[in-house]
C-alpha cells in the first residue's frame, strides 16, 4: 500500500504486511530522530485496565487528534486529525473543517514512569483502491490511499521500555458501526 499523504516524510515504511490493504511503518522523523513525543487532545478511555487515547468533546464537536514532535530538533508532525484524514476525513472533506479551532494537545505520559519520550509505530488498513472508487466516485483516484479505514499506532518508552497493549486502533471507516473508545457526532 502506498503511504498516505500526510505520513510521508514521517514514516519508514517495513517490509511485514506489506500490500493493498496494509501498511506498518516505523515513525521517524525527516532529520532521522525516532524519539518523539506523542501528544493528543486530552481524551482516554479504559481498555483492559489501562488507559488508551479515545474521542472527546471540543468546541461542541468529536475530535481525535494526534501529532508526535520530534526530541531531536523539535519539528511537530501531524499523526491523525478525525476531520480530515482517513474514510470519514477525507471522504466526507468538508472545506468549512479546516477553518475550525484547535483542540490543545498534551503530551502522553508512560503508564510505567511517567516519561513523555517514546518511539512508535504506525499501521494503516484499507479496503484497497477498488473500493474507494466504488465509494468515492470522482475523487482523484490517485489520492485512494487517504482514505484509509482504520490507524493503529504501537509506542514505547524510551526510559524504561514499557508498550501499552493497545494504545491507539482508530476506525475510521463508520458506515454504521464504532470501534472501541470512538464516538459518532
């Protein structure tokens, strides 16, 4: 699967499940710094006892936002914005979106020692571009890798090696149903 847009530049893509359908990519930035820092709009939720970024409420709407800033030369990257990337984002792209406020972002801290440094992976699945055709007639057809169902990203810390089980796995393919920890405007 091609790298969606906007992780370009910010992901070194592996060779394990490597097709139409799936991509797992090593996060690194652009000046080759791996500790970053994960940070989201605040919101968590319990999944099997530990705390795992889900959506929140801001300025009367569902946000999930993610970015890392990289801890060698401070560049901010953008992860995941709800509004404006995968199906649902880039689908359903509305021009009023990108005019909205910001949620305020917080850094997220190790379960383990409360360190704020982490390294990560990120992996994106997709029906493929055939089913993005099907669903978004008159896109580019070149742009179907944005479209993507669903985003799971994998960290951990740099200080003392602690993984989450599951820190994010984000659908973003709604069509009438909801993964854990996400909410429907």
């Amino acid at each position: 699967m091609p790298v969606p847009s906007h992780l370009k530049g910010l992901s070194v893509p592996k060779d394990t499940r490597a097709d139409e359908a799936h991509l797992d990519a090593r996060l690194q930035c652009p000046c080759g710094g791996e500790r970053l820092v994960f940070l989201f709009h605040g919101a968590t939720h319990d999944y099997q006892g530990h705390p795992t970024p889900c959506t929140g409420k801001f300025d009367g709407r569902w946000v999930f936002v993610l970015r890392v800033r990289c801890v060698a030369c401070g560049r901010d990257h953008l992860l995941f914005d709800r509004g404006s990337h995968g199906w649902d984002g880039f689908v359903c792209h509305r021009p009023e979106l990108a005019a909205r406020p910001r949620p305020p972002l917080v850094p997220w801290r190790c379960g383990a020692c409360g360190r704020v440094e982490h390294r990560g992976t990120a992996g994106v699945a997709t029906e493929g571009s055939r089913d993005f055709a099907e669903y978004a007639p008159g896109l580019p057809p070149e742009r179907w890798p944005d479209g993507f169902g669903c985003l799971t990203v994998d960290i951990e810390c740099c200080a003392c090696g602690h993984r989450p089980d599951v820190w994010v796995s984000f659908e973003t393919m709604y069509r009438g149903r909801t993964a854990p920890g996400t909410s429907l405007e």
